[in-house]
C-alpha cells in the first residue's frame, strides 16, 4: 500500500497534478460537458487542472499517494473569499479557445453557491484509471479528515456524479441545497461535511 505525502510548492509540481487529474477526469459527464470534443479534452484540461491547482499549492495543501496515482486538491477558506487566479479570464481564452465560455459559467456556478463561513475545500480527489476501486480515494479523504476533526474544521465539495456523490456521502458529507445549475450539463452536488468531535 503507497504512502501518502504532501506535494510541495515547486517548478512542475502544479503541472503534475493537472495532468493526474485531467487524466482521471477525462470520461466524467461535466468534463465532457465542459468541453465536448475528446481531443480538445486532451489538449485543454491538464492546463485547466493546473492553473487550478497552483492556488491550492499556496493557498491550502495537495495530498498524494507517494506513486502518484491519486491525487487531493485542498484549499483553506478562511473569512475572506477564496483568492482568485491571476489572469484567469486571458490563460483561459488562451488555453481553451471556444471552450472557455463553458469553462466560465461552471466557475461563475461554482463561486456563486461557495459558502461564505470558513472551512477546508476539496476542489479535486482524482484517482488514475486503472487504480481505480482501490480505496486509495478514500485513504485520502479518512486521513484529511481526522485532522479536520481534531480541528473543529468543516469541509465542502462539489460531487461531480451520483457515484462520487455516495462516495462523499459514506464520509460525512451531506447535500447542500439543489445541484448547481449548469445549463444542458450534468447534475453537480454542493456537498457539505460538519466536524465529527
């Protein structure tokens, strides 16, 4: 069983993560939605994935089986908003093309149903295929977890299917309010996790 470690804040590592997770991502339904041709998927999420995951190298943590097959994106939401990506709008058009107005509204969604109180976000748990069915998601999440506990920190997410949906849920997760809206996509779960004492 691979360990789990902390990937550090260096040259390459957010490019790293990007590609783990757009590679895992690559056949979910909001992907697809996101930006619909297969090959235009290759070429724009694992930038995508990236630019995300830089924030969270500064701004939270990410955690990852020492083989690099998993990966857990997290950021720390404190009282004020979640700091934004510099030039998001101009790397977006520029990586994505005609696909970044669907790239938009999902962020535009996604910020508007953030809640405001302070808590720790998952923005991504991406499992390669192939290590898949494992638990190693799950190992991920229960080790997080405690440490939220043992802290008295809530956690949120966006479940991104009915699966990764009761996934979350066997963790404590609940719904919170309706699945974003998406306008012709697939269903996207605001999900909520209180601190378990």
């Amino acid at each position: 069983m691979t360990e789990i470690i902390r990937i550090q804040n260096a040259p390459g590592a957010a490019e790293t993560i990007g590609a783990i997770i757009a590679t895992s991502f690559h056949e979910q339904e909001v992907s697809a939605w996101m930006i619909p041709p297969d090959e235009d998927r290759r070429r724009v999420m694992p930038p995508f994935f990236s630019m995300l995951s830089e924030g969270a190298l500064t701004h939270g943590e990410v955690h990852a089986t020492a083989d690099m097959s998993a990966v857990a994106v997290w950021y720390h939401k404190g009282v004020e908003p979640l700091p934004e990506v510099p030039d998001r709008a101009a790397r977006v058009e520029a990586f994505a093309g005609p696909h970044a107005e669907r790239i938009e509204q999902m962020g535009e969604e996604m910020d508007r149903r953030h809640p405001d109180e302070p808590h720790h976000y998952l923005a991504f748990l991406a499992v390669l295929p192939g290590h898949q069915g494992r638990k190693t998601g799950t190992r991920l999440l229960e080790g997080y977890h405690r440490r939220l506990d043992e802290e008295g920190i809530p956690a949120y997410l966006e479940a991104s299917s009915t699966r990764s949906r009761r996934l979350y849920l066997r963790h404590g997760y609940r719904d919170l309010g309706d699945p974003l809206d998406l306008p012709g996509g697939p269903p996207m779960y605001p999900m909520w996790r209180p601190p378990n004492p």
